[in-house]
C-alpha cells in the first residue's frame, strides 16, 4: 500500500483544489469517479502526512487558544456543511502571507496573515466556509484524478511536439539553435496547457465553493455578508498592487472579481432576507460535532466573534518573527494617525512584552485589562504565565491550580501549566505536570503539543519509558518517522520493560514501520529529519 503521496502529484493536488463544474448543491450525489481513485481511509493518511510533513519544515502554529478557537469556527461551519459527517482537520499557519487551503481528507489550514487582515470573524468563517465547500464538492479529489488524466495527453503532445520540432532541424548551427528553442517552445506550449486547464477548472471551482459556502456561512449563523466583505479586502488589495507590491498570496489561487463580489453580495443579501426571525422559546439542540452550547438551526450567532480581536493580536505576536518585531509593530500602531489602542492590542502587546524578557511591564498591562475583563480566560492565563516567566514559581503555581479548578475541561489551561511546571525541572514539578496532563491522554494521540509536555513531565518525573514513548510520537507527528521509530527501536533494548510497556511499544512501531518504508522507497533521507528535543 501507498502511504505517501508523491509530492508533485499531492502538490498539484493543492493547487488544484478550486477545479470541477458547477452543479447545484440540492442534487442527489449520483456517483463520481473521483471517489474511487483514492480509498477514503488512505485519503485521511494523505492529509494528515501533508500537515506532518507542514509541521517537519516549521510552517504550522500550534498553539492551544489559537487551536481553541479555531476548531470551534471550523466545526460550527463544518456542522453546517453539505458533508457534517465529513471529517475535517484544522490547523493554523504561521505565515503572515493571506492564504487558505484545503487537501486531502478534509485538512483545512489558514495563514495566520489572513486572520490578521480580516476585520471580523465572518470575514475568516467565509474562508473557512470556502475552503470547506471544496471538500464537501470533492474538488480536491476531482483535481488529482484531472491531474493524472492530464498527463498522458500533456505527455504525448510534449513528445510530438518535440519530435518534429527535432526532425526540422539540420545539421548546421543556425538550425540546432533554432531546434532547440522550438524544443522549448514546446515544452512551454505543453506546461501552458497544463496551466490553462488549472484556471479553467479554478474558475467553476470557486464558483461553486463560494455558492456552497455562502449558504454554509448563514446556516451556522454567521453574518453572511462577511465572504463578500472580505473578497472586497482582497481586491482592494490586488488595485493597490503597484510598484513591486507582492500580490496576496490568496489572490494567486482565489481569484477576485467585481462580477464574484457582486454575486456573492446577492447571495447574501438573498439569505439574510429568507433568515427566519429568532425565537425566544425554541433552540435546536446542539449539533454532536459542535463545541458545547452551540446549536444552528434559528441561531443567529450572537455571542460569535467575541474573542476574535484577542486571537488576532495573539497571532500578530506569535507569527512574528521575534518578539522584538511584534513591539515594533504595536509601537507602530499606537503612533499611527488617529490610532485607538483597544484592549485586544493592549493584550498582545503584554504577551510582546512577556515574550520579550518584560515580564514586569507586561503584569502591570494585564493587571489594568483585567479590570475591564475581571474573568477573561486568556487575560488569567496570560497573567499566570507572567508569572512564571518573572520567577514567582509560587505565585504562578497558585493562578494555575485557580485556573484549573475553574476550568477543568480547557485543554489550553491545561497545557500552558504543564509548559510552566517544566520550566521549574524538578521532580516535583514533573510529577505535578503528568497529574496536569493525564486528563488529556486519551483524547490527544495525534495532538504534538500534548506529547511533547507530557515527554517533558515523565522525564522529570523520572519515568523514563513514558517519556521515551511521548518524544518518540512528538517526532512522528512532527514529520520525522524514521527518528520516532529509531526511539522506539532503542527503548525496546531495554531490559527493566514490563509486559505492556513491551507490547505498546511493538504495536506502535509496527504501525510506523510501513510509513519509514514507504519514505526509503521515495528517497526521503534520514538526516533530512530535525532533532525533536529542544
């Protein structure tokens, strides 16, 4: 069995991911190809090599509140997909460039730089809700089988082309030069039509995506006009592109018209008119994919957003290439003409400050926002953390263990005070980490966060074994399964093993040892890899 995608077939896959024809999304599916080309489950092994592999060059953000709120807007949009009982994984990416996308087995990532850009919530859920039609269209499966059938005929006409371009020739060196540059007219010629036949499929894809998406977006109550809003953003953009400006990168794959805006207006108009009006009485119940306390039908999405401006600042600093740029730029907006600093700016510049060794001015931030925001999660979270970078070990330890009985259930709080306790490196505090974390074991196998803490707290605590397997599944999930199983290759030489820990270990490399294969079989070295232990 293929675990692997070949690279150039999964990269065309992503890039043709807007590409197959309109068709009305009430119609019954009568049955399409491109569901047998790839079998669902490998599909799902596709997308989640693709996000490893993003994570193996640095390019993925992991980071609990940003995750937090992420799979919230996702799965709400998803609940109110075409496709709910479609899985759908995503992720966020650290680069300030505005792009989204969508691969393989409902893998969705978002540049940071788009959340930045956008001015509300509905502006990025109409991303999101974009990139989720064009899994629910099965776009994404459709490219790589027009792909594949593009390249036999591509092929022949380079051959072809070739050849008579080749038999033209003669011996003299005017006409070899000139054989050889119809060569490469026909090379290019080839790539053209290649090229051609991406923006043809593009342009029905998008069409379609936005008229899915759009009815996705007002389903699960959010402001339908928020696609529109944005394509607006966007084009203003591409107007302003002059002068060796870089176009957005959203713009190279989501082409932006007047004629797209104006539809997608409509649309929206259309929904907001035919959306019936709220009642007091009557709530449907939550949707099973959906995080707690939220419904869709007759939910007209109040309350959503309310945390969009805290986790765009904290993006602005976590995607920055240092802290000290992330000062420079509140220092920038602050001086800006007619600039109002709000306490979202006001927060991420203290997580700034906190990042850049200001621990101290960075309390004194977070003590005045909180007491705008008494029992603002992210502000309680950041202050304890504060504390613990300024060496209060007591003091942090006393704001985890009130956030945590407040909070059981978040999985945010419990790993930053994990993340806390192993910058302390004693026993203890290992100890108490695994207690911190253990609420998380069965829920967070492929969660790289997690694993990494929980490697950090058995190592503290001195459960070797434990520690040795967790590092092991944090490289694996960071793209780097020939070291994970070379860990565990080395783990199974001890001797103090007992039976289960010898039996999880096997069952463990004997599922990656057909990946480590599949990677020898394509050529991907060893040394490629990254050490995991930082």
């Amino acid at each position: 069995m293929r675990i692997l995608l070949p690279f150039a077939t999964l990269s065309l896959a992503v890039g043709l991911a807007c590409g197959a024809s309109a068709q009305d999304a009430n119609l019954p599916d009568i049955g399409s190809s491109a569901g047998e080309l790839i079998d669902p489950s490998l599909e799902a092994q596709y997308g989640a090599y693709t996000l490893y592999e993003l994570r193996r060059l640095g390019l993925v953000l992991d980071d609990p509140l940003v995750d937090d709120w992420l799979h919230a807007m996702g799965f709400r949009l998803a609940a109110a997909s075409e496709t709910p009982r479609q899985s759908f994984t995503f992720f966020m990416m650290r680069d300030r460039q505005i792009n989204a996308f969508a691969t393989l087995g409902g893998y969705i990532g978002m540049n940071a730089g788009l959340v930045i850009t956008a001015e509300t919530e509905a502006e990025v859920a109409g991303v999101m809700a974009h990139e989720i039609a064009h899994v629910s269209q099965r776009h994404v499966l459709r490219a790589v089988e027009r792909a594949k059938k593009d390249q036999i005929p591509i092929l022949l006409a380079m051959v072809g082309a070739i050849a008579a371009s080749q038999a033209a020739g003669s011996s003299s060196a005017e006409s070899n030069n000139s054989s050889s540059n119809a060569t490469a007219a026909a090379i290019t010629g080839a790539m053209a039509l290649m090229a051609q036949r991406q923006i043809d499929y593009t342009r029905s894809n998008e069409s379609e995506a936005d008229r899915v998406g759009i009815q996705t977006l007002a389903r699960s109550g959010y402001e339908p006009n928020g696609m529109a809003d944005f394509f607006e953003r966007m084009q203003k953009a591409n107007r302003g592109n002059s002068g060796g400006y870089q176009l957005p990168e959203y713009l190279r794959s989501h082409p932006v018209t007047t004629t797209r805006i104006s539809e997608t207006r409509q649309r929206a108009q259309k929904l907001v008119a035919e959306r019936p009006a709220p009642s007091a009485t009557s709530r449907a119940p939550a949707s099973l994919l959906l995080p707690r306390d939220y419904s869709l039908a007759g939910d007209t999405g109040a309350g959503l957003g309310e945390n969009f401006g805290w986790v765009r600042e904290r993006l602005r600093v976590l995607s920055a290439n240092d802290p000290a740029v992330a000062l420079r730029e509140y220092r920038a907006l602050a001086r800006a003409p007619g600039a109002r600093t709000s306490d979202a700016q006001r927060y991420g510049l203290a997580l700034a400050q906190m990042r850049g060794g200001y621990p101290a001015e960075a309390q004194a931030t977070l003590d005045d926002l909180l007491l705008r925001h008494p029992q603002h999660l992210w502000l309680l979270l950041a202050r304890a953390e504060a504390a613990a970078i300024s060496g209060r070990k007591a003091l942090a330890g006393e704001r985890f263990d009130e956030l945590l009985a407040r909070h059981p259930d978040s999985r945010a709080v419990r790993l930053t005070y994990a993340q806390a306790l192993g910058e302390v490196s004693t026993p203890a505090s290992g100890r108490r980490a695994q207690e911190v974390l253990r609420p998380l074991l069965a829920s967070s196998a492929e969660d790289p966060l997690f694993q990494r803490s929980f490697a950090r707290a058995s190592e503290l605590a001195g459960d070797i074994v434990r520690a040795g397997e967790a590092y092991a599944e944090t490289a694996y999930l960071n793209g780097r399964a020939v070291d994970a199983l070379n860990q565990l290759a080395g783990l199974m030489k001890r001797t103090d093993l007992d039976y289960y820990q010898r039996a999880r270990i096997e069952a463990r490399m004997a599922a990656i040892t057909p990946v480590v294969l599949e990677m020898q079989r394509q050529g991907i070295r060893p040394e490629e890899q990254r050490p995991d232990r930082q």
